[in-house]
C-alpha cells in the first residue's frame, strides 16, 4: 500500500553540500532538504532564507524533498 508524502513548509539555513540543505520546519525541528535530480534547476534559487516546500514520507521525518522554492 501506497502512503502519501506528507506536505509541509521550511525555512532554510545553510547548506553544506551542493543540492543538501539544512531547512527549519515551523516547529523548529532542523531536517535535511534535498532536490531530486529532474528539478535540479532549483538550486540556484535557494539561498539562506529561502521558503520552501517539502514533501516528507510518513517513515523518516529526518529528511525531505524540496519541491518549490518561495523567494518573496
């Protein structure tokens, strides 16, 4: 059976690696953000600071996908 990724939003910190991210959740928790490969245009909109959206599976909350970025 097929469970959903959880949606959520994130602010982000720093980035230590090239495409990994340290996004802050809103409720405070430190996670790390990745991009997948088809959406790797991505990186060079996300800066310290940036909003962005994640999509979390419901087995590790450690880690997500950065799926949007919102620069506004």
């Amino acid at each position: 059976m097929f469970d959903p990724p959880i949606k959520t939003t994130g602010t982000v910190i720093d980035s230590p690696k090239e495409n990994i991210y340290q996004v802050e959740l809103p409720n405070g928790k430190i996670i790390v953000g990745h991009i997948a490969k088809a959406m790797v245009a991505l990186h060079q909109d996300i800066k310290p600071t940036s909003k962005v959206e994640l999509e979390l599976t419901p087995y590790d909350f450690s880690k997500g996908r950065i799926v949007a970025v919102n620069n506004d």
